[in-house]
C-alpha cells in the first residue's frame, strides 16, 4: 500500500492545486447512502482534523521538491532533480532512479510513477486506528505528532520510482502501540506549548 506522489503533492499540473485550508483537506467519511462510515467512531475524525491542521501549517511540504527553499529538501536537490529513496528495505535506490520535474512537461509526467512508501506500513496505521477508534481507553486519545511523522516525515517516508519498490507487507514495521496512543492531559499540555497563544 502506498500514496501515489503525484496525486498528493500535485507537482506542476495547470488548472489543479493542493488544498489551502483545513475545511478543503478532508476524507470521505460517508457511505453511499449518506450515512457516516461504521469504522468514523468519535476518536478517527479528531485525529484527521490534528493531521489536516497540521499539513496545513506545513503548507503540505512543499519544501519537499522545491529546488531552493528556506528548508533543505530531502528529496529534491538544488538542480531539481528527485532522487529515488530506494525500496522500504533499503537504505539507498540501488538504480540510482532520478526524475527532473523542473526540466520539462515530460520529466512531470514521469512523477505518476513515484509514490510515497512508508517503512512502518499504512495498513497497520489503519488497522491500528480503526481498532482503537472503536475502543479507546479511558483517559487516552491518539497521538496526532505520532502518526503525522510515520504519514509525512523522514525517515519512515521514502520517494520511490514505482519500478524500484518492493511490494509485501512481510517484514516491514508496525505502528507502536506505546506511541500510538497518549494520554489526554499530556496531549493538551504538548499542544499549550506548541501554540501558547492559541
């Protein structure tokens, strides 16, 4: 399972942009009846708020394929070339895969073949979630920061050609139940200190 780079990031395609507010980064939440989903229990849709507010404020990582950028990009260098991170069970592209976005329509073209994998799996950030939406124990809530850097951040977030990926859920990481979830009056003393005038 992963995340289709270009469909997320939407890199240099006329006429479609990413979201630029909280209310516009949402999921599908409903059935086909209208009906909130089974699995939307009260814990899930808070969770995507934190996530959405804070992509939102990380204006979606833009730094990540920008050539020259306030903050160094992990995957793009100063010439604009993106440089394949390699397989989920390797440390480097061992093609040495590499697209130039910036050079040419062509070069952007070629991102629809990159996605986002991630060394802990989504699939287990999802089980992970569902399950403890339904049942969540007293006093804890999901720890937003945590799944914000296994979803968005180095190093559990690797640019992959799709060419260069390895499929399999077999030996790849799960989410850690320890950080997954927090306690909710240390998560709202984490967040007054994040935001102290909030």
């Amino acid at each position: 399972m992963s995340l289709n780079f270009h469909r997320w990031y939407r890199v240099g395609v006329p006429g479609i942009s990413r979201p630029k507010s909280h209310a516009e980064c949402s999921l599908q939440t409903r059935n086909g009846s209208g009906e909130e989903a089974a699995w939307m229990t009260p814990p899930i849709p808070s969770l995507f708020s934190e996530l959405a507010a804070a992509l939102v404020n990380a204006e979606f990582h833009r730094s990540y394929v920008q050539m020259i950028g306030t903050v160094p990009s992990p995957f793009c260098d100063k010439n604009g070339r993106i440089k394949c991170s390699g397989a989920w069970n390797k440390k480097a592209c061992l093609r040495q895969a590499q697209v130039s976005p910036y050079r040419n329509w062509v070069q952007r073209c070629e991102l629809t073949n990159w996605n986002f994998e991630h060394v802990t799996t989504l699939k287990s950030m999802i089980d992970f979630i569902v399950e403890k939406g339904k049942n969540m124990p007293d006093g804890k809530k999901f720890s937003w920061s945590y799944f914000y850097k296994m979803l968005f951040m180095r190093p559990n977030v690797k640019l992959v050609e799709r060419s260069c990926n390895v499929g399999g859920e077999v030996g790849r990481k799960t989410v850690d139940p320890a950080q997954g979830l927090i306690d909710v009056d240390v998560q709202e003393q984490l967040d007054a200190f994040a935001h102290p005038h909030a």
